[in-house]
C-alpha cells in the first residue's frame, strides 16, 4: 500500500486506541511525587558533589539519557506529526506529548531536588540537545510504527530497571509512573503495528527487519552516548540480554509471530527469514553471555542492545 493510503486505513484504529489509552491513562500530579523537603537552595558557582546522592555512574547516566531525550520533545513531535500527519493522528500526538512532557518535569525536580545529577551540566546538555534538534528519523511510516513500538517498549524497562536502583523510594516512585505512562504507549503503539500488519504484512515485516537491525535507544545528538550506553549496560538498566528477552524474543517472535507470517511477498519473505535468524543469533550470542556471568543478565560490550556476530 502507498504510506498515504495505509495512514487513511489504519485512522479508524488510531481513534478506538485513543479512546482505550484515555480510559487506561491514569491521572497524576508530577508536584506530589516529588520530595520536596529534601532540597535545599543552590548558591552561585556551588560545585556539585556526587556524594550527595551516591549511586552507580551507570544510574546517573540513565537519568542523563533519559531525561534530555523527554527534553527533545518538540522535535519528536515534529517527526511523528510529520510522518502521521492530523485528525486521529494529531490527537493522539499531541496526548502523547503532553504525556512526556510530564515525565520531564518529575524527572527533572526529582533530581534538582536530590542532587542525583550536576544540575549545571544538565542544563548545558539540554541546551545542547534542543538546539540542535536531533532525533531518529525512520523513513517511512511503517518503520516509525514499528520503532517506536520498540522503543517505548525499551524505554518502559530502561525507566522501571533505573528506579529499581535508586536509593530512595521517592525515586523508584517516580520512575515506576514513568515507566507505567510508557508501558501504555507501547500498548498503543503495538496495536497501531498489528493493524498495519494485517493490512500490508510485506510492507510492515520489511520495516521489522530494518528497524531490528538497526535499533538503538534514543540519544541520537546526546554528547558521548556511547559511553552512557556502556555504562547503563554494565550496572543491567539495559543490556544486551535484556534486549533479546524482552524486546526481540517476546515482541517479534512470540507476539508479531513473524515466522509464520502469510501473503508475503518474495522481498519480504527473504527480509522474514534475515530477521528471524538474526534474532536467533542474537539469542544464542546473548545465552552465552548468560552462561559467562553466571547469572540472568548480560551487557553488550560495545554498548549497543542487539548488535550481535
């Protein structure tokens, strides 16, 4: 199907998972989630000590990631209003970005008010990333569909496995809701994807496998992502393993069920075939890396969840 005609198609879809997410959606307040009793004045040129909220470098960098990519949200909403375009669409763009934008806010006074980051160097970063304006641009509007299925979905672990690790329950709170918002937009999201599948099944499993092999957690224009990558792999927020349990192996294989896909055409079944044995070496590649540590979970070591041999 052309993109124009997929979109007209699937509008009707749109308007019934909007209308779900808006029942589910549950309303909160960002200002008392907040221990505000906890902070204290900033005074002019006070440096930042870390020891004022002692976690992993790994945890700070996913607060770090996590926080200015909710920051770059005016450009996110550029690319999905673009890509989408109005009617049901817009609706559900404009919730969504209502929605991270609240998740900016708690996260942000949750850590200007315990200190969990240089709240300097976090304003200079947000500067960085918003002017500059960087965000993934899938190419078609069934790559989107099928990248932001994955990616709420990887950010919803990244959120709740990050709160997990915070010192205080405060913080595991706030992350949780956070987590819980997103978990909801993946729901939506992967019910937008089901129908694209049913509609134009060449066209989606084409994108499945494009968006497969070319995942990353968003961070695209943030200053030495690759570090924070590896960092937030080595402490398990999201790793290697992780990838492959909870995103490939549940979403793709077991929920998409692209092996047994039918009506594909012969571009789409080789592209079929590509992505499903590449999640099976993926798969053994991250059972190895179980077996090493001994233990559930694995970080890739060059920082990016699903790249594999």
């Amino acid at each position: 199907m052309e993109d124009r005609a997929l979109l007209e198609e699937l509008e009707p879809t749109v308007a019934s998972l909007l209308h779900k997410h808006l029942a589910r959606a549950k309303e909160w307040f960002p200002h008392e989630m907040v221990p505000w009793g906890k902070g204290r004045d900033f005074q002019p040129d006070e440096e930042w000590d870390p020891l004022e909220y002692p976690v992993p470098d790994g945890v700070r960098s996913a607060l770090f990631l996590n926080l200015l990519t909710e920051d770059n949200l005016p450009y996110y909403y550029h690319t999905i209003q673009n890509v989408f375009g109005d009617g049901a669409w817009g609706e559900w763009a404009r919730r969504w970005t209502a929605e991270e934008g609240r998740h900016a806010i708690v996260i942000r006074d949750y850590l200007t008010v315990t200190r969990a980051l240089d709240a300097t160097e976090l304003e200079r970063a947000r500067m960085r990333q918003v002017s500059g304006g960087i965000t993934p641009e899938p190419q078609n509007p069934a790559d989107t569909m099928v990248y932001v299925t994955m990616q709420e979905l990887a950010t919803r672990i990244a959120h709740l496995n990050t709160g997990k690790l915070l010192t205080d329950r405060a913080g595991y709170e706030v992350m949780a809701r956070v987590a819980a918002d997103e978990n909801l937009h993946y729901l939506f999201y992967r019910g937008i994807t089901d129908a694209a599948l049913r509609l134009d099944p060449s066209t989606v499993v084409l994108a499945i496998d494009r968006q497969v092999h070319g995942f990353d957690m968003p961070g695209t224009g943030i200053a030495d992502f690759p570090t924070h990558a590896r960092r937030i792999a080595k402490v398990g927020i999201y790793d290697f393993v992780q990838h492959h349990d909870h995103i490939l192996l549940p979403l793709v294989l077991r929920h998409w069920k692209v092996e047994s896909i039918e009506g594909l055409s012969g571009e789409a079944e080789q592209a079929r075939d590509r992505l499903v044995g590449y999640v099976h070496r993926v798969g053994k590649a991250a059972q190895r890396l179980k077996d090493r540590r001994g233990d559930d979970a694995g970080a890739d070591p060059e920082g990016k969840p699903g790249e594999a041999a």
